[in-house]
C-alpha cells in the first residue's frame, strides 16, 4: 500500500505554526514510507476564503521545504463532485432533506438540554410524513446510525468509541446546495485514496461521523492520527494573546526554515535525548505512533537557541545570501561596507537572528549620528585621549589593514601608556561604533575599514576634547 498523506488548510487566514506542526508530521510521515504528501485547500467558505490566504500558504510552504506529491488541490473546483455524492446518498437512502426552522431546532436543544441529554437533532425529517412546508430550502442531513458504536484505532490517542446514539444526523448540504465540511473532507480523502489522515485532536468529535459515511459510500477507511494541539507558554491553548502569528512573520523576523522545522517536530515528538535534528533524520527517524499524547507548549527560547545553531553551523555562502537579503531589507547600502561573507563569518557567534544581525551591523556600512549616551560618558573620557591620538598615528601609518596587524597596533599603544588592553580597546569600540557593544576590535576595526575608522576616531576625539573644554 501506498502511503498517502494530506495536509488541507482552510484559505481564510494566515498558516500559523499549528497548522505547520501538522503538515510537517504529515510530510514526515509520507517521506519516511516514501509516499506522497498532497497539498488541498479547503475554499469552499467563499465568503471567508482568499487569494491572498492560499498565496501566503503556499509561500509558507515553499519557504519550509515542505514539497507536495500533488497539488494544491482546491475545493471549490470540485462542487459538482459533492453534489453527486450527496445525490447517491439521497437515491440510497442514506441521507433525507430536512424543513425544519431555526426556530424548531433550538427547541429541540433546549428539550434535550431539560432532560439532561446532549443537545442535537432530534430526526424529526428522518421519518418525515407530513405534509413537506412550502417555500422553504431544505438541508441535506446524513442518516447516522441510530444504534451500535464506532471504534477509533487512533495511532496517537489510542481507542477511542463512539456511541452511534450519541451523535446526530449531522448537515451534509447547506440549504443553498453547498456541501459541508465533514462531506467534502471525506469524499475528497476518498477520492485521493488518503492513507492517513493526521490532524490536530480538535477534529477527533468529527471522526466517527466521517467514519459512518465513508461505510455508506462503501470506501476504504483511511488511518486517523489525532495529534495534540500545541499551548502557549501558560499552559493555555495557543491563541492571539500568545502572539500567534503567520509562519512567514517568523521569516520576516529572521528565523531559518530548518530551525523552525526541528522546533516543532519537538513539540510532541522525540527520538531518546536528541535535540538537533536535519530534516532527512527527521525523515529517517520519525514514526507517528512516537507522538506522545499529552499537548507541548511552546518554548520561544528554545526556537531561538536552535536558530542560533543553525546560524552558527549552517552553509555560508547561502546564509551570507540570506544576510544580505536582510541587510537591503534594512535600508542598508552593502556597497559601502565589508564583504558580507566576511561580515557573517564575523557576526554568525554573536546573533540568534537573521535581522538582529542585520541591526547590529548597521555600523560597518553607515554612519551613526551620536553616541550612546552613557557609553560615551563612561568611555570616551579625556584619560583616554592621549592614548586614542597615538592610535589614531599608528593607524594612519599602517600599510596592512589586516587584523593581526591591527590588534597589535592597539597592543603596542596599550603596552606604550602601561593600561590594560581593554582600556584603549573599550573608547575606541565607541568611538567607531557609537556604542558599547561589537565583535572584536581587531575584526571591527578590519570590517569599518581604514576610511571610516579614521574619520570616526577624530570625531570621538573632538567629542573628548569638547568634554574637557566644557568642563573647564
């Protein structure tokens, strides 16, 4: 048997990290049994879908790695389709139309309530014998089984049974003759011979439902994977208050796609102790009956120390390129400035993202406008002024703007005046970069370059030399 695998957003927002979380098991699950993973977009709500939506989930996927088999498969290309499945249900007896009013179901829900049973239809259309109401648009309900159970082998949450009379003639066909969601999902996992659906364990209510139809249209049962949903940090289920926020925004705010990918195969799934994993282990490794059953919360610090990894150990001449991305995203002219290779190399220890790297290089290819006021108070004090003039001499005589070459000059002046090396090497850190933090001071002295070393340590002496006019 061939595995097939689906993963089927709705286009009516953006794809966040839940809904990656599963079509990455999903992907995982068809790669490791060398199946096929299928891409469907599940638009038949017209009114909330958009074409704005399916691009940013597309785009979220092709960032990810996450390739399809097949697709993206729409719904809403497949109307007549439904249609003649809810007519063969029809013909068969196997659904009915149903007249009742808004009105007549709520006080069925409240007559239920009152007995203390689970509100839900009562079949009065089920056996209907009077007379059919005029003018009014029926719905389609599917005939549940009235009696026995429905048995769930889930391979996350284990058994889990159904009782046929607890669940109701649920809606198949809107009154307009729009198909509902649990008709189209499982005629098109019918169609596609879907081997496995995996979806998040919010979708397990709907699953003995789903079941009985797919035995009324006689069709093969796909295996069901329920997996937890992901809390947030307070043990509460992810939502906007947790900064939930479209898969891209983690792009956009300097995240790589393979760090993403290992922290949320992590969330629910593990291999003995092993943290770090490449997306073929993840492929090699991975097995759905490994998902534990209990829900994960996520962990930003945990992302963002892996995305450190990545940076850290990742290809570098694709992540210069990716750095580079950032650095224009920024507003910054990379022609005026060091290589950006050679800028990466530098920075790559120092940064657990793409565009806080971008911001914390910011000085080797601009000029700031002022100082950091309290750097510059505590460093760039008229004690260090002699010492700065004679490094600003031994710089301008430097023939070889190379980094051992630069540490020893600021070496030798330290050595010269008797101070500590970083007592020379903390003002003029400032001094170049406007504030207290950067690489080494030979790389940042290298990566500025002679020019522009040479003009900022003039204005920092100038702004020495003020501070000592003014307070005299």
């Amino acid at each position: 048997m061939t595995i097939r695998t689906r993963f089927a957003p709705s286009p009516t927002g953006f794809l966040h990290i839940g809904g990656v979380r599963t079509a990455l098991f999903s992907w995982l699950y068809a790669r490791h049994h060398h199946g096929e993973f299928i891409l469907r977009i599940e638009d038949t709500d017209r009114a909330r879908s958009t074409e704005e939506a399916v691009g940013l989930i597309l785009e979220g996927m092709s960032w990810l790695g996450l390739a399809h088999s097949e697709g993206p498969i729409f719904q809403s290309e497949r109307t007549q389709r439904y249609q003649a499945v809810i007519q063969q249900l029809l013909d068969e007896d196997k659904a009915y139309h149903c007249y009742c009013s808004r009105e007549e179901l709520e006080a069925m829900r409240e007559d239920a309530t009152k007995r203390g049973e689970k509100p839900k239809y009562n079949g009065k259309c089920r056996m209907r014998d009077a007379e059919i109401p005029k003018d009014v648009k029926p719905v389609v309900r599917f005939k549940n089984p009235m009696n026995g159970e429905v048995i769930v082998d889930d391979l996350v949450q284990g058994t889990v049974i159904f009782q046929n009379a607890e669940l109701d003639d649920l809606i198949i066909a809107r009154s307009d003759g729009t198909a509902t969601y649990n008709l189209t999902v499982v005629v098109d996992d019918m169609d596609m011979m879907i081997s496995h659906v995996i979806r998040g364990d919010d979708h397990l209510n709907n699953t003995p439902r789903q079941i009985n139809m797919f035995r009324a249209l006689g069709a093969k049962l796909p295996e069901f994977a329920h997996i937890p949903m992901i809390l947030g940090p307070d043990g509460r289920k992810l939502s906007k208050r947790h900064g939930t926020v479209s898969v891209l925004q983690y792009r956009d705010e300097g995240y790589l796609p393979e760090a993403l990918l290992n922290y949320l195969v992590r969330l629910g799934w593990s291999h003995g102790d092993q943290e770090i994993f490449s997306l073929d282990e993840m492929v090699q490794l991975f097995d759905i009956t490994d998902l534990n059953k209990a829900a994960s919360a996520i962990n930003p610090d945990k992302l963002l120390w892996l995305n450190q990894h990545y940076i850290r150990t990742g290809d570098p001449q694709r992540l210069s390129a990716l750095t580079r991305d950032y650095l224009v995203k920024t507003d910054i002219d990379c022609a005026e400035g060091p290589e950006v290779g050679e800028l990466f190399e530098v920075q790559k220890e120092r940064v657990k993202t793409l565009v806080e790297l971008a911001e914390q290089s910011r000085c080797f290819y601009e000029d700031f406008t002022e100082f950091d006021e309290a750097a510059a108070r505590k460093h760039l004090r008229p004690v260090v002024l002699e010492p700065l003039l004679r490094l600003r001499e031994r710089l301008f005589e430097l023939l070889d703007w190379e980094r051992e070459a630069l540490h020893q000059a600021v070496e030798n002046v330290a050595s010269e005046f008797d101070i500590k090396l970083g007592k020379i090497a903390q003002p003029l850190r400032v001094g170049l970069t406007g504030g207290p933090v950067s690489p080494s001071i030979d790389d940042t002295l290298y990566l500025i370059g002679r020019r522009r070393c040479l003009q900022r340590l003039d204005r920092a002496l100038d702004f020495i030399k003020q501070r000592m006019a003014t307070a005299t």
